[in-house]
C-alpha cells in the first residue's frame, strides 16, 4: 500500500494493515480472499472523502461570505 495514503488516513489504517497482511499471502490476493477487506478500505476512504468534501463547502461558503463582505465594504465608500 502507498505509505503516503495509510499515513495521511488514520482511520482507515486498520484497513490498510489487514489488506497489506492479506495481500502478503499470494493465494489469498489471487482468488478474491482479500476482496472483502478491500471493500471496507474502499467504503472507509469514500466516507473520509464525503466528510472531507462537506467540511470544505462549509470553509469555502464562510471564506467566500468573508470576501463578499470585504469587496462590499471596500466599494461601500464609492
């Protein structure tokens, strides 16, 4: 598994571990015995994707309100 993705999700770490374990047996990776962990890991990251997406609307509506009331109050005085 990339390091770089098992480091930055530490939820789903658990997941990359069982499917790193998994993968470590070649019969297992090769006939579908990790598919199972591999979808949870899967649902763990799109529910971290979901929750990361809504977390951002949120920060850009209060940025972008913050700069409207900038740009209003620059042109206020005009």
């Amino acid at each position: 598994m990339h390091p770089q993705s098992s480091d930055k999700r530490v939820v789903c770490r658990e997941f990359f571990q069982a499917l790193e374990t998994c993968h470590g047996s070649p019969w297992l990776k090769f006939t579908g015995g990790c598919n199972t962990i591999k979808i949870q890991l899967n649902k763990c990251l799109h529910g971290e994707s979901v929750k990361r997406a809504s977390r951002n609307r949120v920060e850009a509506k209060v940025r972008r309100e913050k700069s409207e009331k900038a740009w209003k109050d620059l042109h206020e005085d005009d």
